[in-house]
C-alpha cells in the first residue's frame, strides 16, 4: 500500500517481502524504496532510513535498529512509550488497540502505514487512503482506512 501510494504521487516505488526461516512466528521483513527518480538498485536494504516495527515483542529478539542510518526514524507499535531505542527519532502508536477496535482483529499493518506516514511525511495520508481505497471495497476499505487515520492521529514521539 505505501508503495501503490507513491506511486499515486508519481514517485518510483518497489516493494517486497524477505522470508528468513519460513516458520509459524518467525520475524519477517519486508523492504520498500521510494524515490522520485527511476530506482535502479534490486536488493535488501541494509541501512534503512525508517524502519518499522509491528510486533513490539521483536524488540526482545532482534535488533531492529541494526543499520538504521544516523538520524533515522524507527516506527513501533507499542502501548506505551518506550525507551531509548537507538535510532534518531522514535514515533509510537498503539497500533494493535487499534486494529481491534477497528478491525475486530489484532491486524497491525495498516495502523502503523498511518503511523509511518506521519512519521515520515514520504508520502501524503490522502495518497495512502486512496490506495487502501482502491485496493480494498465497501466495510473492509472503510474499517482500514479509519485504522490508518486514528493511527495517524494518535501516533506519538
């Protein structure tokens, strides 16, 4: 969706998932590049500007701000704030109350685009609605474009 939604704002965008060990609960990541010129390079990234985290456990696990670039912005899903994570900004929402109250599911992902969109500013909140829009129809859309406006709202530094 973060990709479709630069891609409405005219920039270049990629987007793909990395699976590591293919197990039930096992970390996964998934990249996104968004540039208004032509993206030439096909590979991870491994010094990441943003990076998010929806599982908050995984802070417990891994080192999710390996390779984070200095100043870099590191977006989590958390109930409350946390401490000092080493990255340069920290943006926090309680993306998983949300989803609930939402959703009726403890579906994350669209709570913390909103998150990541105010956090980052990379694309506009209108583009990643009308991409949730167009991607999902009638209840779904609704429910998931409200989840990512509250989290929008209610994201915190």
């Amino acid at each position: 969706m973060l990709a479709e939604a630069a891609f409405l704002e005219g920039k270049y965008a990629q987007a793909f998932p990395f699976f590591g060990a293919e197990r039930r609960g096992a970390p996964v990541v998934a990249f996104a590049r968004l540039d208004s010129r032509p993206i030439r390079i096909r590979s991870q990234i491994y010094q990441p500007d943003h990076v998010v985290v929806l599982d908050p456990t995984l802070l417990r696990a891994v080192n999710v701000t390996e390779g984070l670039k200095p100043g870099g912005t590191l977006v989590l899903n958390s109930r409350e704030a946390p401490g000092s994570l080493g990255a340069g900004k920290v943006v926090w929402v309680d993306a998983t109350s949300i989803a609930v109250q939402e959703l009726g599911a403890p579906i994350t992902n669209m709570a913390m685009l909103g998150a990541y969109v105010r956090a980052t500013e990379e694309v506009s909140l209108d583009s990643v609605l009308r991409a949730v829009g167009g991607y999902f129809k009638g209840k779904a859309g609704e429910r998931n474009q409200r989840a990512i406006r509250r989290a929008y709202e209610e994201a915190s530094t």
